[in-house]
C-alpha cells in the first residue's frame, strides 16, 4: 500500500487546519483519513487514482484529483477565497492572489546589469530581484518590476532594442516562498491514443498552439499562446485537464534557482581535510589495488556539474590529462546565453560552478592545486541561468546524460556530449516549487534509460535553509528534487577542527540558540535541515563548513576562476592564485557524494542506480550515534537491532572508503532481475534459443483476467490480442540474485510495426503514440503500455504483473504505406528497471539476447471473423548501426503450400536494389541459395567479395557482404526458382516462386535509415516466413517471422 499525506493551506500557505477532507478512489471506494501533524494520512494501493474533495468555512471548495505513483504521495491543496485564482502542478492543486501591476522579467546578456536599471527608472519602474538567494552573475538577472502593464512592455521592448534577451511573466506568489512566473506555456501529456492533429484541433480549440515536443514524456507537447503572458492562460489549462484525452497539463512556469553555497602529490592537499575524513585517499588505494589506471577512478565514468556559474573551461585541475591520455573536460556549455553557446571565461556567472567541480573531480599526481574526490574521471559543465523552467531544464539534464528533448531553442547543441553523464551534481534548488510533472517524468527516463539502463545517479543538496524539515512539501523551506525517491538528498556535516564554540550563527541551534553554539566534527551543520522517516530522507551527509556567522565559518578550500584566488597552487614559480578559502554548505556537500559516486561506479560499472544508493547507505557512518534529540536520533528501520537512519543524517556521513570497498567485494548479495527469452533461459548472457516469443509477456483477451498463479517454468498462456475491446497484458520477473531487489519497475510496451531487431534503449523509449501518421523519414515508434513497481522481490523470488491494454492503445489493423494497406505485426516488449545483473553484451545479432532485463514477444492482433490473406504485412527494415544494411535474406525453408512471395519496399533505390537482386540470384543462380538437403559444401565471405564456387558438377557466383554462408544441398536437382514484378494493392511488388530454402539479395541502407518492408505470401500457405537482415560489418539482424495456418 502507498501512502497519501495531504496538506491544507490558504493562497500564502497558511494551514487551514478546520478543512473537511474526503479522498475516494475511482472505484468509488472511501480512503480513511487521520491527522498527523499537520496532514491528513491515509494509505491505497499504488496506482490508485483518487480524487480529493476539500471544503472549509471561509474558502471555495476544491476537488482535485492525483495518482499514486510513491511511497508516499504529497499533495497540497490551497483553497481560493473571492478573487483569487488556482493552478495544478504536479500533485497539488494551489491558489494565489493575482498581482494587475506586478511582473516578473528575467533579463539575459553581457551588459544587463548595468543596461536594465538605466532604462526601468526612465520609465518610472520599481524592481527588486526575486529572491535573495538567487544568482547574482550580472548577466542574467531576474526581478520582480512593479507597474502598469503598458510600462512594463515597453521595459521589456527596450531591452530586446538594447540587444538583450527579456522574458516576461505574471506573478504568482504562495507567502514567504520566491515568487514564480507564469509564462505563456503549458506543457500538456496526452494519453496515448491522441494523435498529434487532434491534439492540435484541441489547442487551437483553446487559442493555443503546439510550438515543440517534450519527447521524454511520451506523447507530450509545449502548447503556447501568442501575446503577453495573462492569468486566462489558467482557465485554458483548466479546460485541458477536464479532457479526457489529457494525462495531464501544467503551466511551464519560470522559477528562482538559488545557489547553495555555502596522499596525491597535489600542494593544498593538507588543505582540504575532509577528503581524508571521508577516506578518499584509501578508496584510491583500494582502486590502485586493482588497476593503477583506476586510482582516483576510472576515465570511463563522467561527472556532469549543472550550476548556475557554469564550469571554468580553462582551469589546469578541471582540464588536465587523465590516465586514458583525454582531456577530463568533456565539454562544458552555456546555457543561460542566448544563443546557447560553448561556455567561456568570459561568460562564467561566478565560482560556484567552479568549486563544485573541483570538489566533485579536481585532478591530481599534476603537482599543482588540490584534488576532488574522484580525480580521473570525466567532467561536463553546464551553466543555467538564476531562472528557468521545467522544460528546459528537462532538455539540459537529458542532453547532459546523452539524450535529445526536441529543444528549439537557439543554440542548442545538436548532438548529445561526446560522453555522457554517469552521475549528475546540481548545488542548488528552487525552494517552495512543487515537483513538476515533467520534472518527474524527466527523473524517471534518467533513471530509466540513463547508463544504458542502469540509470544515472542524480545528486541534490537539500540547501542551507537551517533547522527545519526540507521535505515538508507546504513548508518554507521545501526542496521538492532532493525529496523525490529516485534523487540523492544531500546534506552537510560539520567538517575537522570547527570552530568551538561557534559565536554567532545565522541559523540556530535546534533549541533556538544563536550565540555561542557548542560544535564537534561529524555533528550537523547548523544550516542543514532534516528530512522525515517515511520519505527516509535524507539520503546522507557529507563534510562541509560549520555554519554562516553571516560570513562561512570553517570554509573549504576550492579552486576558483583562474587568477581570481587568494590561495597560490603551484609549489614554486609562477603563481597560480587559482584557488580560494571560501567554498561549504550542501554545495560542497552533494559533488562530493557525486565523487564518491563516481568512484563507486569505476569499481563496479554494473551497479544500477538503486544498488548505488544502498551501497551509500550500508557504508555510512553512523555519526552523533548518542543524539537524543527527537528529531534527530537515530533508528532502526529495518529491524536488524542496528541503527541505519536519522532525520538529520539520513544513513550517516559518507564513508568513501567503505563504499568502495563493498563495490569491489565480489561476495556482495547482489539483485539480479531478469526475464527470459525463452523458458531454457537461465539470465546468463547471452542467451540462446528462441527470442520472439518471450514468455514472460503475454496478453489474454479478457481484461478482467485475474493474476494466475504460474510456476517460473510454465509456458505464458498466451492469446492473441483483440481489437475493440480492452485486453490484459501480463509480465513476469523473477531474481535469480543473492540478495533482494529493494524495487524493481516492471515496464511493459508495444512497437507500432515488427522489425528485424529491438536495440536497447532505443527501441523501447516511448515515441509516437499509437496510430499516428508514419513520420517521413521513418523512424521505429515505441509506446508505453504500463509501469508498476515491485518491492523488496526476494532472492530467488518471481513475481507477476498485470495492466490493462485499453482498446484506445491497440494499434489499427491496417495502415497506408505508399498508397497500399498494410496489416503491422506489432511486437510485444518487457523490461525491468533498472538494470541490473550482469554486463549487457552487444554486437549481437539478437540484441535482446544479450541483456537479460528486456524480452520481446512476436504478437497477432485479430477481428472477430476478419481475415483477409491479401493484404501486406508490413515490418521495418533498417539498423540504426553505423554500418547500415547490405543485404535482405528472405527464408522459406518452413513454408510450406504457399504460391509465391511478394515484396515491396516503400523506398525507391532500396525497391530497384531488390528487384534487380532477386531476379539475379534466380535467373543466374546467384547465391547464397539453400534449396533443401543436408549440405555439402560451405563457404564462408571473410570480405565483401565477389566470386565463382565450383563444388562437383555445380558452379555459383557469389556477391555479398562479410559472414555471408555459401550453401550447397549436394547439387541434387530442385524446382527452378522464378520471379517477377506484379501488382500487389496497385503496388510494384518483386514477386519470388518456388522458393523452398533462403535467398540473400542485396538492399544497401545506410546506418540509420529505415524504411517499410511490405511482405504478402499467396496462396493455401503454412508455416513461417522468415526476413532477416545482413547489416554492413557482416552480422546478421535477429530476424522476423511470419507465420500462415492455412486457413
């Protein structure tokens, strides 16, 4: 069961603590609620859609409805008084004040500090920045201008003639919280069944527009209306969520990003302690131990800094050699500039940035500087502006990660980083905002898809907003990225040799003191805030300064912009004043968890996302461990007799060295979920035997067909799909691990047309909804059926899964390919997230084969009393392999009755390719041609090649590409093989008879072009058909079945 926490507050976040409150399920079900502090608790089953009705004497009543996706759910409800207005985003439902004559602008560009109060006081305008906290890089401000809407404009118009980019916003404002701006966007997922020209009949229903996609969210799509930003925007997202047709919609808001600053040969290396209090320094040892090349971590695990002040391009420690001989930085990009651009010295917003990385990654054994915690792996810059929204910051996190968003703004990189981001650092937040669908859906793809399954590891710090609990979603100082489950929450610990006592703070002590604080090493950071049990959040603490007196008492060493230091890093001549005494807070503390990320991964890449965490947590030390505070006392959650959390501490404070070694302990209980191709498959890789049939995903036509109760060596009861109707789509995992799964995310989808192979994660990352138009150039299209989750799945343990497959996302029967109709053969495809068990192996010419967390299934949909034999069935042809496809093998070896073979493909030099390569091979014996027989003689093409065999009294001629297999049946005399070109569905269609063994004929595609394979057999035929391709390099493709009954 998952639990819901709900919380009542007025438009500034006031609790209203007399509200009446119901939760009803969709079943119509009444969920029990009881106060707890200062929420209502109730608990459902996960998934659960449950609608809210709130009422309370004074406010208009609220009815809002959420879905259950966490451990727990957190869902604030403001309640509107007269004139006030609501919004939904993410789970909460809010009200607000609007403001007629207040703005928000955030203004962008090298003079804008000094051009943007010039020109608001020549017309008369008040400002302010909007948050204190926030940037403070002189270009790129954002304000909160007071006055009419008319000056305002003409602010804004000024300062675009003045050659800096402004963006303008309405004012939306929740109490003590940073205001944010309501632009003109919304950003609406549809469900899956919406095409995108109904989509775009609805907007424009609305006044709205589509302006781009948000591919991440599967069937998503940035709405936008023209002119100024206006509150009416709200009734149209209003509108929007009362479709049925809508997942969901939110306005794409702007919000405040705040800042949470505050034995090597290396010189500074005595400076900077905490690396030995977390024992970095033996985690070297200890991957020295195993490879000298590994020591500091491995070159082949990169790190990516997202941070407000961008990474220096040009500091020695960020860019030095690493063992591999590249550069450490990867790149490092701009995306607060306009256009987006490679960052430079010139451009950088600050240090922060800067320290960060080095904190996380700083080189060392280069005589020169300070070290991080993981100095020879991979680092990637990216700067973001002091404001953003959730869209763009979803395009910068996926791009840093290896991932395309469908970003149209200027500049952005058109290609992901050479490599991509492992683990992902942000020292920063936006406090108050709530967690964003398309956030969330942007965090669930990273830790879905990211690290080729196994997920990236994303690293927050909680901020340095002082004693009080972060994650208290109505609260003050709420950070709702690190609360989220699939984040590490990171807070600080006080670091070696603090000041003691501590004179003044600017953030009290738990018992309201701020004078004279009494402090120890590896105690809390007295800006730190807490977390809560159930969310068991914190994650850990690492190392930082004591606290803010206002000034940092305790600063950590770091490096800065190169000569703008007061620290010389260099042993003797020249200078180097590339470092400075000024770094701390949760800033300092989430890259150095990043670090140890880091090197925990370059000691076992295998690990997911999940496995990393826990090993974080089991390798923490239990620091303060007498603590009797309420709050901060440890517990024992798991009932081991041992403590293993406090709200202050999470699991404790790093411990590098521990970490890595359980990393490196080849007798740690590992999970390791798979599911199989076939029901000899064991999980080892690679499989072998039949992969198109996987039986653990299979579909039965009545949706109301209970979980059956299956032995892990049953057959799936597999039945073919229905059209018209809902059917039931079943999975099934099992761990054949040491040691449980704490969670696993069963995923189970369906491609809009077979194919001759399923890559990982291309082929199954959502795409284009069902039955939308085929995209020109054809790309393969992927839709998500259903994800659930599983818990704590014991060692040994299999479990199944049901969703139901709405009849809204089967795909049609037929399609128009060329002007013919074609009957798609969709493919059923599993997975089980993240990734886990052993290493995947590619180069395969199964792709599934080599990874035992994803199967595929070969479907049949069918009409009742519907079948017609005449029409194509249509696959894609193609590799998305740099070496493309050289030729196409058509197999009848197991047809059997079937009057001929007809071929068309939707593409004009593949379709002459082929043509001219089938009436070769039959009229001149070209092969290779397997006519039957135990064969006599092989020959196998080491080189693309052409050639004449001479075996007994038969000669061939062979043309074909690498591990082509020449074939002879014995030269027995067989049925002469003919063709031809006929019409099949007003299409030219190579037409191939007598054919009774398998015919490779060229049909060059180049990597990445796909094209449709139209293929109908005629005639009584039985049996299978089976299309396989040849790619480039020689290997073939896993191949796709058509299989006739005879009827």
């Amino acid at each position: 069961m998952n639990t819901l926490w709900i919380r009542i507050v007025d438009a500034h976040f006031r609790p209203i603590k007399d509200a009446a409150v119901e939760a009803v399920t969709a079943e119509q079900r009444a969920i029990r609620l009881h106060r707890e502090e200062d929420r209502w608790v109730g608990q459902s089953a996960a998934g659960d859609r449950v609608t809210l009705r709130v009422a309370a004497k004074g406010f208009e009543p609220e009815t809002h409805t959420v879905v259950l996706r966490d451990q727990v759910t957190q869902v604030v409800i403001g309640l509107r008084q007269g004139g006030q207005l609501s919004y939904s985003y993410g789970s909460d439902r809010l009200a607000f004040v609007p403001l007629e004559n207040a703005f928000l602008i955030h203004v962008r560009g090298g003079k804008a500090a000094d051009t943007f109060p010039k020109i608001a006081k020549k017309l008369d305008l008040n400002w302010q920045p909007v948050s204190p906290l926030g940037g403070k890089a002189p270009d790129d401000l954002f304000l909160r201008v007071e006055g009419g809407a008319e000056r305002v404009q003409e602010l804004t118009k000024e300062l675009i003639r003045a050659k800096l980019t402004a963006e303008l916003s309405r004012v939306i404002e929740h109490g003590e919280r940073p205001p944010l701006g309501l632009t003109n966007e919304l950003v609406v997922r549809f469900h899956d069944s919406v095409k995108r020209p109904e989509a775009e009949r609805l907007a424009a229903s609305l006044g709205l527009k589509i302006t781009r996609t948000v591919r991440h969210a599967g069937n998503a799509f940035v709405l936008a209306r023209e002119g100024e930003p206006s509150y009416d925007l709200l009734k149209a997202a209003d509108a929007l969520a009362r479709d049925s047709r809508v997942a969901y919609v939110e306005p794409n808001l702007t919000f405040v990003i705040e800042a949470d600053q505050y034995t090597p040969n290396d010189p500074l290396w005595g400076q900077v302690p905490h690396l030995r209090l977390i024992d970095a320094d033996d985690a070297w040892d200890l991957l020295d131990n195993v490879a000298v090349n590994l020591r500091g971590g491995s070159p082949d695990i990169t790190i990516a800094v997202i941070d407000l002040d961008g990474v220096a391009p040009n500091h020695p420690d960020l860019t030095a050699n690493l063992t591999d001989g590249t550069s450490k930085l990867v790149s490092s990009t701009n995306f607060a500039a306009t256009p987006i651009a490679a960052q430079t010295v010139a451009t950088l917003g600050g240090d922060h940035g800067t320290q960060c990385a080095a904190s996380a990654t700083a080189a060392f054994d280069e005589n020169r500087g300070l070290p991080g915690v993981a100095p020879n792996c991979h680092l990637i810059g990216a700067r973001i502006a002091g404001a953003a929204n959730s869209v763009l910051m979803a395009d910068i996190y996926l791009w840093v990660a290896g991932f395309m968003n469908g970003s149209t703004a200027a500049g952005f990189p058109a290609v992901p980083p050479a490599r991509a981001a492992d683990v992902i650092s942000s020292s920063w937040g936006s406090t108050g905002l709530a967690l964003s669908s398309t956030i969330r859906d942007c965090f669930d793809f990273l830790t879905t898809y990211g690290r080729g399954g196994k997920g990236c590891v994303l690293c927050f710090s909680l901020g340095n907003s002082g004693y009080g609990d972060y994650t208290n979603a109505a609260g003050t100082r709420f950070r709702a990225w690190p609360t989220y489950e699939k984040t590490l929450g990171v807070g600080a610990s006080i670091n070696t040799n603090p000041t003691n006592p501590v004179p003044f703070s600017s953030h009290p002590d738990p018992n309201g003191n701020s004078n004279n604080i009494a402090t120890a090493v590896d105690t809390r950071a007295l800006y730190s805030p807490f977390g809560a049990t159930a969310l068991r959040k914190p994650d850990l603490v690492a190392p930082a300064h004591t606290a803010y007196g206002p000034a940092l008492i305790d600063p950590i060493l770091s490096a800065v912009r190169v000569g703008t230091g007061a620290v010389d890093g260099c042993p003797g001549a020249p200078v180097c004043n590339d470092y400075a005494t000024t770094f701390g807070g949760t800033s300092h503390a989430t890259p150095t968890v990043a670090g140890a990320v880091a090197l925990i991964l370059s000691a076992r890449p295998s690990l997911n996302w999940v496995q990393v965490r826990d090993i974080l947590r089991r390798s923490c030390v239990r620091i303060d461990a007498a603590q009797a505070n309420a709050i901060g006392q440890w517990q024992d959650l798991d009932g081991d007799g041992l403590i293993d959390y406090s709200r202050w501490y999470g699991a404790g404070r790093l411990d590098v060295a521990a970490a890595v070694g359980l990393a490196l302990d080849g007798t740690l209980p590992l999970a390791d979920v798979h599911v199989r191709e076939n029901l000899a498959d064991t999980g080892a890789v690679p499989s072998g035997g039949a992969w198109w049939e996987s039986p653990d995903i299979w579909v039965r036509q009545n949706a109301a067909t209970p979980i059956p109760a299956l032995a892990w060596s049953d057959p799936a009861p597999h039945e073919n799909a229905r059209r018209g109707q809902d059917n039931a789509v079943f999975c099934r995992v099992r761990n054949r691990g040491t040691a449980p799964a704490p969670v696993v995310y069963v995923r189970a989808m369906i491609t809009h047309w077979g194919g001759p192979e399923f890559v990982y994660p291309a082929d199954f990352q959502p795409s284009t909804n069902v039955g939308a138009p085929l995209p020109n150039p054809l790309v393969p299209g992927t839709y998500l059926i259903g994800e659930t989750r599983i818990d704590n799945l014991a060692a040994g343990a299999d479990q199944i899964v049901k969703f139901t497959w709405p009849q809204a996302l089967i795909p049609p029967e037929t399609v128009v390919v060329s002007g013919a109709t074609v009957r798609w053969h969709p493919c059923l495809l599993v997975e089980a997230s993240p990734h886990d068990g052993p290493n995947p192996v590619g180069g395969l010419a199964v792709p599934v084969q080599g990874n035992n967390n994803i199967a595929q299934r070969n479907i049949t949909i069918v009409n009742a009393g519907d079948a017609d034999s005449d029409l194509f069935v249509g696959m894609i042809a193609g590799t998305r392999d740099a070496v493309g496809v050289a030729t196409l093998i058509i197999d009848a070896s197991l047809l059997r009755g079937a009057t001929a073979i007809r071929l068309h493909v939707a593409d004009e030099r593949a379709m002459k390719q082929l043509t001219a390569g089938v009436r070769r091979a039959a009229q001149e014996q070209l092969v290779p041609v397997q006519t039957g027989g135990k064969p006599g003689c092989a020959v196998i093409i080491e080189e693309r090649t052409r050639l004449r065999v001479e075996c007994g009294p038969c000669d061939m001629v062979i043309e074909a590409a690498p591990g082509s297999r020449i074939i002879t049946g014995g030269c027995g005399v067989s049925k002469p093989v003919t063709t031809g070109v006929v019409k099949h569905q007003g299409l030219d269609a190579v037409e191939i008879q007598g054919l009774r063994g398998q015919i490779e004929v060229p049909m060059r595609l180049s990597g990445g072009q796909f094209v449709p394979l139209l293929v109908a057999v005629t005639g009584p035929g039985s049996g299978d058909l089976r299309i396989t391709q040849r790619r480039g390099d020689g290997e073939l493709s896993a191949g796709y079945g058509i299989r006739l009954t005879g009827v």
